[in-house]
C-alpha cells in the first residue's frame, strides 16, 4: 500500500512539475506586445492614375507605399497591371522613385475605359488598389 502511495506522489510531483516548467516562455509569449518588437505594421498604397488621356499619350502611373506614417523604400515588389474588361493586358515592374513613390510610364494604343491595378508586396503583406482610365 506504501509503494502505491509513494508511485502516486512521485506521478503527481511529475506532471506539476512537467505543467509549471513552460511558465518562463508562455509568460514571455503572453506579454510579447510590451517589447515593442511586434508592432503591428498596415500597408497603405495611394494610386495615382489620370482620369483621361489620350491614345499615343505617354502617362504615368504612381504609388505611394507607405507603413505607419513612415515610407517604404525597399518593398519587395511593385507592379502595375492594365486590364481591358477583364483580360490582363500587361505587367509591368516598378521601380522606386523617391519616399516611398514607385512609378511607370505606359502608353495606351488604343481608345476605351481600362483598369489599373498596383500589386504591391511589402512587410509581409500584399495590397491590390486599382483606378480607372478613360483612353479617347
């Protein structure tokens, strides 16, 4: 009856031991929003396409990439997508400008309403604004 008892004890002072040995990391883990490293980033992409222009027209499109108020210069990609209806007429890549601005020129060859998508890929996020344009 003893050596039950003592396995008992010795089981229980086991697995209280074994529950309570994580306690340091989960405690860690559970307040890693006081370290300030895991700060929350946004995407924010402002597209700037004209309303109008005309066939031959050079034009230019623009994006602001920009996370928490602060710009972002080194985004992992910026591409521009022209769309008629719904087939993709081209992608093109961007390159950065300066603060934060990624922009192209594209040139429409032919008249008609077209949709502009900027695909952009930064901190880990992805972001997909579009505009429209008017080609006369």
């Amino acid at each position: 009856m003893k050596l039950k008892f003592l396995m008992f004890a010795m089981i229980l002072a086991l697995s209280a031991l074994s529950a309570c040995g994580n306690g340091g990391e989960m405690e860690a883990e559970m307040n890693h929003d006081q370290s300030g490293e895991d700060e929350v980033r946004s995407l924010e992409v402002d597209l700037e396409v004209p309303e109008t222009a005309g066939t031959g027209e050079a034009v230019e499109f623009t994006a602001h990439v920009h996370s928490n108020g602060e710009n972002v210069t080194d985004a992992d990609k910026v591409m521009f997508e022209v769309l008629q209806g719904k087939e993709s007429l081209e992608m093109i890549e961007a390159e950065h400008d300066q603060n934060g601005v990624y922009s192209i020129e594209y040139t429409f060859d032919e008249a008609g309403t077209f949709t502009v998508i900027s695909h952009v890929d930064a901190l880990q996020l992805h972001t997909m604004p579009q505009a429209e344009i008017t080609v006369e």
